[in-house]
C-alpha cells in the first residue's frame, strides 16, 4: 500500500508513461494499492496503483527533487484522537444550521447523496479512509442509505460516538 503525500493530486496514465493519456487524479492523503512496478521511464519511476473506488492506472513516484507517493506501513492505525470504531453509532454535530454530506465516496469533490442535520444518529459501516486532509467513515442512515463522512477538520469534530 502507499500514501499520496498530502497537498498536491497526481495524474493518473493509462501506462507509465507521462504521455501516455490520463484516466484521473487522485487527490493528496490518499491510500492506495500498489500492484506492480517500479518502471523507469521519460525521467520518472512508476507505480501501477488503484484508489479502492474504481481508479486504476498508473502515477510518478515523484520528480526528482518531491516524492509523490510512499510506502504505507502494513497496519495503518486509527488516526491519532479518533475514539469511533466500526460498529459504532455516531451523532452529528455540527455548529448551528450546518448539515454534514454523505458523499459517495471519501474525498471533499465526491458526489453528495445526501445531507444530514445535527442530532442525525447513522451506524458505522467502515474506515476510516484519509484522504484531503480528512478523516472519513463509511456510515448508514437508519433508512439503509449508506455512504462517506468526514469526521472533522482541524478546528471541528463533526461525529462523535453516541453514548450507550
């Protein structure tokens, strides 16, 4: 597994190539797997990598002077102050009138399938999943609707476990 260094995105090729045409971008803090490479090629080393969501190709290591893409340790741990576990129940809570999104998939321009007002009670189903600088969990609505939140920024907490 690797790690997109966070702040930047990287093109994803169809080959290892830089001119080979590009399917996508995967966006910085990312976790990816690494299935094959390295190549050597136009001044690049190469990875053939996978985003876990559908995006598969291939990205540059780095340019020489920024790396772009490092090892991930086997056991990645939960991030350092989360206390959510899959299984639990969160509650949402945002600031006043402020309705956290259910995405998709995790990542700040993934597609919205819904919103939520604090109080919403959702059970977690997976995660988390870093990626834009974000802590996210697969979570379902108590309708069966089911997709990604995050769990806050560095200012705010958005879910918490509810208490039992």
């Amino acid at each position: 597994m690797g790690w997109i260094v966070p702040g930047r995105r990287v093109n994803v090729r169809q080959e290892p190539s830089a001119r080979a045409p590009r399917v996508g971008q995967i966006a910085g803090g990312a976790i990816v797997n690494v299935w094959e490479g390295p190549v050597e090629q136009d001044g690049y080393r190469w990875w053939r990598v996978d985003d876990r969501y559908g995006l598969v190709g291939w990205i540059a290591e780095g340019d020489g002077q920024d790396v772009w893409l490092v090892p991930l340790p086997e056991a990645t741990p939960t991030p350092v102050g989360s206390r959510i576990t899959v299984g639990d129940i969160v509650v949402v809570n945002t600031r006043g009138a402020n309705w956290l999104a259910l995405r998709v998939a995790p990542g700040r321009e993934t597609r919205i399938i819904s919103r939520y007002p604090p109080g919403s009670r959702l059970t977690v189903l997976d995660g988390p999943v870093v990626r834009d600088g974000l802590v996210w969990w697969r979570v379902e609505d108590e309708d069966g609707v089911a997709g990604w939140m995050a769990e806050g920024d560095q200012e705010d907490r958005w879910l918490f476990p509810a208490r039992r």
